[in-house]
C-alpha cells in the first residue's frame, strides 16, 4: 500500500468565528480537527466515497495568499490525488468575475500531479435522506472501528450476491451481535462492494433491500466530492470508549449473565484488568459494560449497539 503523502494538518489554528469539530474518521484510523460546517461536509463524503482511499485534512498552504489560506483537504484515489479548496465568499464573486484564483499555486499543483479542485459552497448540496443515512453508517464505523469483523462481512457479501434485506441479514446472522451485523454491511455499502438503489430515497431501516452491483449495473456513485452533506451529527466515539469496547468484546467478568453470548464476550477478564488495560477508571468502565448487557426490547442484550453515541438504553 502506498504511504499518503500528507498525514497530519499543517497547523490547527482555528479560524475567527469558526465551529470546531473534533471527530474520527475511520477510512483514516485517527483523530481530526475540522473547522466550518463546509469543512465537515466535505470530510463525510470523502469517508463516504468508495473511490477515495485515503485522505488528510489542511494538508499545506497556499503561500502568499492574503489573508493566509490553507487547502482544506488532500485525497488519494486510486487514479490521481487532489486538492480540494472550498471556495469563500470573496473567492467565489472573484472567480465569477473572471479572476484566477491562486494562478502560482495552480501551477505548482500542476507541476506535482495534483488536480486542484476549487468548491463553490452551492455545490455542496445533496438530498435531506442520503446525508442522514451516510451519517448513520458513519456512526455505526466509528463505533465499531476498533473490532474485527472481516469473516462476518465476508458471509454477508456471500448472502448479499442473490438480494437481501437488513433484517433478514439479522436474522441470517443471529449469532453475531446486531451492531456487528449493521457494521458490516455498512462497511460493505461505503466500500462499494454492496449496493442499496434506495440510498438517497429512504432512510435505512429493517427493509432496507441490498444487493452486490453487477458489470452490466455498475454501482451508482454519488459525487461525493463535489457534493458534501451539511448537516451536524454526531459520528465519533471517543477513543477510550473504542478502547474499552475492544477488551469488552472478548472479556467479561464472573458475574456476566449470559452464557449465550460467549461468542460475543470471549473469555473471563475482570473488569479491573480491562480498567488497568484501556487506562479508564472502573467506574467508567463499569457504567459501559452495564449499556452492553442491558436488555433490549427484541430480548438479547444491547451488546455493541449500546457503544453508539447518544444510545439510549433505557426506556
């Protein structure tokens, strides 16, 4: 695998008046500082796009751009690698006056084999529906980002290839946690490997239809690039939540209830040990082990679904 030629923002110094975002991206495993609402759109459906491999944010500066200007974000795709710079108000009014914009750096990224992509903020409009959905499959990534589950999302793509729904994925994989179940067939849909046709037209649900794109239906891509999505949600989870989690999918205490969830809760480390491991106080740790034994109404326990952020476990 090629190494991304930028890995951290150039400088984390917020703008005056800007929101920040502090959030995980999982198609880079690692923590980023977002600053704007723009900024935050264009990073979901960079995480969205299947042709995207990896990505930074702020990767460099624009030199002698006054005020100081610095390129929102870099990708990689499998073709090329570009620059992405979303375009301000004063930038935009000068663009559609028939100035050039940045013309010594457009030449430099020329020189280096980048494509510069200039963003009008109009652009970056998409339907109400597929931002909530991509935000939803977001959630269910950082979630779960810290768990293997390469095999299940193995047999999901097998039982996926003759059309399916995500219930009866569910119920195929009855064994597995739902979140897990969920997690995979999220990772499946934003990689490309599955597709759901109704992605922009209805929220993901329990009848949600899925199937694997054939060569005579390529997979539609949404542009991902030249379309963010605006709206806030939440869709991290905090590192030492992932970390717990991790040790909590194959440890559990004496007093854990069920056996049946060995396949879930592998083998027998206390808590206290997982508390010394993940460097959180038992009581924290606690607190997340009992959201994952609690009960749930279809009458397992909330299991991986209780590491959700802003899931509610009690009725």
């Amino acid at each position: 695998m090629i190494e991304p030629r930028f890995v951290r923002a150039v400088n984390n110094i917020r703008p005056y008046g800007a929101h920040r975002y502090d959030l995980f991206g999982p198609k880079i495993g690692r923590r980023l500082t977002l600053f704007g609402r723009l900024a935050l759109d264009l990073r979901v459906r960079l995480e969205s796009d299947p042709r995207v491999v990896t990505y930074c944010e702020r990767p460099l500066c624009i030199p002698d751009a006054k005020p100081s200007r610095v390129v929102d974000f870099w990708f990689r795709t499998h073709d090329d690698e570009r620059l992405c710079v979303v375009l301000r108000t004063a930038e935009w009014t000068s663009a559609e006056q028939g100035g050039s914009l940045f013309p010594a750096f457009q030449s430099w990224s020329r020189a280096s084999s980048f494509q510069l992509q200039m963003i009008h903020p109009k652009e970056l409009d998409d339907p109400q529906v597929l931002r909530e959905n991509r935000v939803m499959m977001l959630c269910y990534l950082a979630g779960t980002h810290a768990i293997t589950i390469e095999k299940l999302m193995s047999g999901v793509l097998t039982v996926c290839k003759n059309g399916t729904t995500l219930s009866e994925l569910e119920r195929q994989f009855a064994t597995a946690d739902p979140m897990l179940v969920r997690s995979a067939v999220f990772r499946l849909l934003l990689r490309g490997e599955v597709r759901c046709a109704a992605l922009a037209l209805e929220p993901l649900g329990p009848n949600t239809e899925l199937d694997v794109p054939s060569c005579r239906s390529p997979l539609v891509h949404y542009d991902s690039i030249e379309a963010p999505f605006r709206r806030i949600l939440p869709i991290s989870v905090s590192g030492r939540r992932r970390t717990t989690a991790r040790f909590l999918m194959r440890a559990r205490p004496a007093e854990a209830p069920d056996p049946r969830d060995d396949a879930v809760l592998g083998c027998h480390t206390p808590l206290r040990e997982i508390s010394r491991e993940t460097g959180g106080g038992f009581n924290d740790v606690y607190r997340i082990f009992e959201r994952c034994i609690t009960q749930h109404e279809d009458g397992r326990i909330f299991g991986c679904r209780a590491l959700i952020p802003y899931q509610h476990t009690r009725s």
